[in-house]
C-alpha cells in the first residue's frame, strides 16, 4: 500500500512560550513515522496562526526557513479555534492523504499518533483522539468537562464523550467535509455528520508544557453554546415542551380559580400572584432569549461570510547547496 502523506495541523494563537518546545517534539514524531515507513518524506506540519499579538507567527516563519518539515498559514486577524483548525484542514485538503490535527501545548499524548495511522492504513477515514481518564483534573474540571459531553449530547448533538479536536482525518473526508457551508461550525459535532468508517484511540492528556490555557470555563460554555444551537434544534422543542405544560397547568389554575369562586372559598393573595407572573416572565424571558440565539445565527448565515482569511504563508524550504 502507498505510504500516506500527513499533515499535522497545530493552531496556534499566542503560543510563543510553548512553540519553541512542542515543535522540537512534533518534528521528532514526523521524523519517526516516515523513518518507520508509515508516512511519505512528502509529510509537513502545518502551523496555522490565528491572529496572534506576540512573536508566535515570527516563531513560524523562523522554524519553515530552518527545516523542510514545517510551513505555517497566518489568518488575517483571530477568527477562534475551531476556524483555524478549519483553515489548517482545508489548506492540506489537496495536499495530503491524511490529516492529524492537535493543539500545540504539548498535552495530546503525541504518541497516539501512531495507532491513529494504524487504524487509517486498516480502513478507517476517520480517528478520534480520545482520553482515557481524567485523574489530573481538578474535581472542578473534570466535572465540568464530563458535563459538558453529556450535556451536548442530551440537547441533541453527536459529539465522541472526552474528545476534543485531536483527530486523524482522511482527505476522501476533507472533501466531503468542504461541503459543509455553515458559517458557526462545531467541529467535534460536525465530523460525526460526515460519516465514513471512524474509530477511536485512547491516551492520557499530560499538564501543559508552557504557556496559559486559553480554554477558561467561559470559552468552554460559549463553546458549547454554539455547538447546541449550530447542531441541534431541542432547545426550540423544549420551550414548545414547556410552553405546552405551563399552558396545561394554567388551564387547570384557570378552572380551580372559577371552582373556588362559586363555591366561596377564594382568597385574594398578592404572593400567589407575583409568583406566578415572576415564573411566567422568566420562562418567556428565557424562550425569547433561546430563539433570538437561534435567530441570530441564520442572520450569520445569511451573510455568508468566509469562515477565515489567510493573509500570510510561509516561504518554500530551499536547501543550501554544499
């Protein structure tokens, strides 16, 4: 069978602490999958820049002048995340027979790696990089983060429990993904849409090497957000749920009212009643809030706008003549 061409695709966004490290370890895992035959010499890692403030694109451009193995994409200006991993996949679409894309803090177990080519050259197009546990975590973490899958999943989106974007790729997936127009994108949520054989292969996640994290709870419940209301229509079918129960029961407030009153035992009560309109002006509240979210995305998409925009690309490797 032909040696695959892999891309690693690594965004980047303020990373000039940990860049000078992880990418020493990365070359050295490219490095040993093409000197154990699993990939072709043709293989690249692929920086994709995301609009940083510090030195991380000058990072980039100084690691492709030294060695072959690395080129870097810079996007116009910070478009998120799950946009530059978007960038970095598209760019090596045509490029690559397979893509692996993972954060650049050095956490992802880069050694699954290997198990995750295994399982492309067995047959399967997609493989999901999962953890196998998360003792490190704080019991804070580790209950937001496991809350956070279920909590995807019951609002009605696909999404691998413990995976985040740590995944092998096919380019016979890439291309079928490209179809995929929308401009809010999920992509945890999204390649599960896709099809095609998938499995998954487990690792232990490791401390950051250096650096901050830049996925605070804040992002993380905004990231879920999006996920919801990009993916899944329940939060509508749960207000139409719930509309349809209150409006039972105050049907039922409704005929007791008029029970009472004939049979002369009503009771004017002004706590009964602020409790009531207070329940009814926070569920309505909230139902306007859920669909004026829903309601803003499809003004976003409507507007079609590029999901990134690359301003810069690094300059071709020349070797030096001896």
């Amino acid at each position: 069978m032909k040696k695959p061409i892999l891309y690693i695709v690594i965004p980047c966004y303020n990373e000039e602490k940990v860049l000078p490290i992880t990418s020493n370890i990365f070359l050295e895992k490219l490095e040993e999958l093409i000197r154990i035959d699993m990939v072709d010499k043709k293989s690249r890692i692929l920086f994709v820049n995301d609009g940083s403030k510090d030195t991380t694109w000058q990072i980039i451009t100084s690691l492709s002048k030294a060695n072959k193995y690395f080129i870097g994409i810079s996007q116009s200006r910070n478009r998120g995340h799950q946009n530059s991993v978007l960038a970095g996949l598209m760019e090596a679409k045509d490029k690559a027979d397979i893509t692996i894309s993972i954060d650049c803090d050095g956490q992802d177990d880069i050694n699954a790696m290997n198990q995750m080519v295994e399982e492309y050259l067995n047959g399967c197009e997609i493989v999901y990089g999962v953890r196998s546990s998360r003792k490190k975590d704080t019991l804070f973490k580790r209950v937001t983060a496991e809350g956070f899958y279920k909590f995807m999943n019951i609002m009605g989106v696909e999404v691998i429990f413990n995976h985040a974007d740590y995944r092998l790729v096919s380019s016979k997936v890439l291309k079928e993904f490209s179809n995929f127009k929308e401009v809010n994108i999920f992509l945890r949520g999204m390649f599960p849409l896709v099809g095609f054989k998938s499995t998954s292969v487990y690792y232990e996640r490791n401390e950051r090497l250096a650096g901050e994290s830049h996925y605070p709870l804040s992002k993380m419940i905004a990231l879920a957000l999006n996920g919801i209301t990009s993916l899944s229509i329940k939060p509508i079918r749960f207000i139409t749920g719930l509309g349809i129960i209150i409006s039972l029961l105050s049907f039922i407030g409704v005929l007791w009212t008029v029970i009472t009153h004939f049979i002369g035992f009503s009771v004017a009560g002004w706590a009964s009643i602020t409790s009531i309109v207070c329940f009814m002006g926070g569920v309505q509240l909230i139902s306007i809030g859920v669909l004026g979210e829903y309601i803003g995305k499809i003004y976003l998409e409507t507007k079609a706008r590029p999901r990134y925009i690359i301003s810069e690309r690094t300059e071709e490797y020349v070797e030096e003549e001896l």
